[in-house]
C-alpha cells in the first residue's frame, strides 16, 4: 500500500497543472495543445502473482482542447487525446 501512495504522489508532484483566473464576467476563446512522452510495461504474471514476461513500452501522446466562453454563465468546448504507442 506504500508504494501505491509514493507512486501517487510522485504523479501529483509531476503532472502539470494549469491554473488560469479569469474575471467572472470574462468571455473569450482558448486553444491549448499539450503533449507528453513514458513508458508502460505489459506484465504476465503465473496464477501465484509470479512475473513470467515484462515488456516496457514506449509512447507519445497529444492532447489538445477549444473552449470558447460566449457569455459568463456558459462554457462551450471540444476536448481530443489521443495516444501513440510504439510497437517493436
């Protein structure tokens, strides 16, 4: 159990956060594109939790998003991700 939470929280230290503080009555359009690269494995384990084959895999991803605020009490938007995984 604590691996899991020095794991969760090495993740919280390195994902990206944005922050934006807009006035309330603020309207307007944002465009963000963000993009990012790891790795994962694919584990085969034996019924007893044994690992049998660990593979590590690469891959790249992008994420980008609109969003468009026409008046204060409603947000419009399109949000995309979309993951590269790198095959041997």
């Amino acid at each position: 159990m604590k691996r899991i939470a020095n794991r969760l929280v090495c993740f919280l230290l390195l994902a990206p956060i944005p922050i934006g503080i807009l006035p309330i009555d603020s309207t307007g359009t944002k465009v963000t594109v963000t993009g990012g690269f790891g790795q994962f494995a694919d584990v085969t384990r034996d019924c007893s939790g044994g690992v049998i084959y660990a593979d590590k895999k690469p891959f790249n991803e992008i994420n980008a998003s609109i969003t468009h605020k026409p008046h204060r009490n409603l947000e419009l938007g399109l949000k995309t991700s979309n993951i590269f995984a790198k095959h041997p």
